[in-house]
C-alpha cells in the first residue's frame, strides 16, 4: 500500500492538473467566441467570394431552362469574348461603346464602318425564337438578326433596312429571299426585332407585329446574333433566344 501511495499520489496531481488546464481553456468563454469569430468570419469570407463571382456576371447574361437573355452591361469590356464571339469582320468594325439612356438603363451603342461584322452567342440553336431591343440613329444599312450562322455563307435571317424586311437564308453564297414586306419603323423609340424559325417554318416580326413569313427547308443548328453591314448609330439594349418546338 505504501509502494502505491508513493506513486499515485504524484500521478494524481498530474492528472489532475491537467484536467483542471484542460476544462478552464475548453470553457473560457473568450475563447470559444474567438473560435466562433473565427470559423464566422471564414463562412462569411467565403460567401462573400461566392456573391462576388455571381455578381460578377449577373447583369450581363441570364439563363433559365432553354432560353437565353443578354442584357447590355456596365462596361464594354471582354463584350465580344465573354458574352458574345465575332463570326464575321472583327469588333473594331463595330466600335461599340456603353453609353445609359434617360431612365438610366445600359444600351450597348454601336458605330460600325460599312464593313460587315456580326456578333453571336456561344451556343447553337434549332428550332428557336429571338428577339433585339434597338433603336436607330442616322443609320444607313441593314440590320438583321441572323440564326443557324455556320459562317458567312451558309445561315438564315430576318433583316431591316431603309422601310423594307426580308426574311431569307444564305447558302453556300446564294442569297434566297423568302419574303419582302415594307413596314413603318418609328426611330424616335425603342422597337423589337424577332424571328421565329421552327421546322420548315419562317417569320418575321418588328414589335410584335408579323411583316414576313415564309417556308424552306429545314438547315441545321447554328449560331445566333446579329450582323450589321452600314453607317451611322444602333443602340441595343437586350437580345434574347429561346428554344422552340416545331
């Protein structure tokens, strides 16, 4: 029993000690805030990381389930890379710029040369709808909303120029028209450019009003956007596709 006391005794102090350490450290209220702090400070860093990367592009391309919807951003910047890619001419023929309207909303503004240029989003379309908000100033061209885009000599359109729509297609070079209406664009506001293209079927539309509307066959999935080939001023606020069925 000796022998025992002689050796407890020391080891119960030990162990005791260091519970009595290890229990005030573990319940120091400033120490459990300061990890809480801590470990808050991390969630929040990273949320904040998050936000800011869906912030980042947030205005500037919205996506649900088959359609797409730009609007035009804060800054010209990386336009014609992150939001769109250039398939015909290049984008010093566009000059585009940022500019805001009266009511303080971004219009992108564009200035082309005369040569030809045209932008488009980076998926592929069918069976789709689409739609430009644009107003002109000065402008002396033609504006068209192009779709199933391969490259310059094999895609669809629906154009305007001077008072005149045409709905058509390009293949291998060959322009074929299938329908050519007049209509009155006012300049003086904002008006919506639309195609329809489902299966064999065409239209075109200019505010919500149908000017053409024609049959061919069907082409193959390709890009959408817009093609411009004139002088003067366009402003677009937004541009949006939606997947079709026929």
């Amino acid at each position: 029993m000796k022998m025992f006391n002689k050796i407890s005794k020391p080891s119960l102090s030990i162990l005791l000690m260091l519970f009595v350490i290890f229990y005030f450290s573990s319940c120091n209220p400033s120490s459990k805030v300061e990890e809480a702090s801590v470990e808050e400070e991390s969630i929040n860093n990273e949320e904040s990381d998050e936000h800011s990367h869906e912030a980042e592009g947030a205005d500037l391309i919205e996506e649900s389930e088959g359609q797409l919807t730009w609007v035009a951003p804060a800054s010209v910047e990386n336009i014609f890379s992150r939001d769109f890619h250039i398939g015909a001419g290049i984008a010093d023929d566009l000059k585009a710029e940022i500019r805001t309207d009266a009511d303080g909303d971004n219009m992108m503004v564009l200035n082309p040369t005369g040569n030809t240029a045209a932008f488009f989003f980076h998926s592929k379309y069918g069976n789709a709808g689409g739609e430009a908000t644009f107003k002109l100033e000065d402008y002396n061209g033609d504006l068209k909303f192009v779709y199933h885009f391969k490259d310059e000599s094999n895609y669809e359109f629906v154009s305007i120029k001077e008072n005149t729509m045409e709905l058509g297609r390009i293949v291998d070079g060959n322009k074929k028209v299938l329908d050519s209406k007049d209509y009155q664009l006012d300049t003086s506001q904002w008006n919506t450019l639309r195609f329809s293209a489902a299966g064999e079927h065409f239209k075109g539309y200019l505010n919500d009003e149908m000017i053409t509307h024609g049959h061919d066959e069907e082409m193959e999935p390709g890009f959408a956007g817009i093609m411009v080939n004139g002088t003067g001023t366009i402003f677009i606020k937004s541009i949006s596709i939606l997947e079709l069925t026929e």
